[in-house]
C-alpha cells in the first residue's frame, strides 16, 4: 500500500515548539546540575547561589531556542518549511515538492518517529524533522497503516 498526503507546511512556531520539548525530554539531567549548583547553598546560605545557576539555566534554554529558531531563518532549513506532500510505503518516503519533482528518503535516514497526540514525527536528525498531522491523510486506513509500519520498522512501540 502506498500513503500519498495532501501537501502540508511545517509552521516555524510548530516546529521551535516540538525541537524545544524534544531536546528538554532528551536533556533531562540539566535540571539535576542546575539542583546541584544550588546545593552549596546548604552550606554557605546566599541567594547568589540560586540566581547564579538560574542564569545559566536560563542561558543554557535560550541556547536551544536559538538553535531552532534559527533554522527557520536560515536558507538550507528552507526545505522543511515548504508545502510538501508525501508518499510512504514500506521501502522509502518520497517527498514531492510537485508532481515532477520529489526526493526519496529512505527509512534508513530516519533516527527515530513519535506520535504526537494528532501528527507523526519523524526524526532526521536533532533538528530536522518530518511533520505528519493526521488531517493530510486521505482515510484513517492510511493513519492505521503508517503506524503499523513504524512499529514494524522499529521506530514505535
């Protein structure tokens, strides 16, 4: 069976909004060095102490959300932002800019997938990614199809 969409654009603010909880989920342990900068407050009772590590946890966000926001700007992450529709099967995903041209990918490229509560997430790399709403899709057969196939090809359990 092959899934052919309708054509769909990645909305910038959905895509910072996605990279930012996805990298927040993988870093998890920045939150146990910001307790840890705050223990020697035990020790050596000062707010300095908590305004210090709060800064560099600040920093350490704006750093991301910077990251991401940036590739909305900059003009080889242009791709992701274009109205784009699909066709995946079991071999590859093609993505078709219009019906003459189009780039395959194979499913070798992707790193890993995620369901979203109404979209597929595939992931290229720590930046790049596939969005997939449920509403392009022309039938819940093919939604139904496209996750066995994730499970399937290992990316979901």
């Amino acid at each position: 069976m092959i899934v052919k969409t309708k054509k769909y654009a990645l909305d910038k603010e959905t895509f910072i909004k996605l990279g930012m909880v996805r990298t927040m989920k993988k870093q998890w342990w920045v939150a146990l060095i910001y307790v840890a900068l705050n223990l020697p407050a035990i020790f050596l009772p000062s707010w300095w102490w908590f305004i210090g590590s709060t800064i560099l946890l600040v920093l350490y966000v704006l750093f991301w959300l910077i990251q991401f926001a940036g590739i909305t700007q900059h003009e080889q992450g242009k791709m992701l932002f274009e109205k784009l529709s699909y066709e995946i099967d079991s071999r590859q995903v093609l993505i078709k800019l219009n019906t003459k041209q189009g780039m395959p990918m194979t499913w070798d490229q992707i790193k890993n997938a995620s369901v979203e509560k109404n979209a597929f997430a595939l992931w290229l790399s720590p930046v790049q990614l596939i969005y997939l709403p449920f509403k392009i899709f022309n039938s819940e057969a093919q939604i139904k199809f496209l996750e066995a196939l994730l499970k399937r090809k290992g990316y979901l359990k």
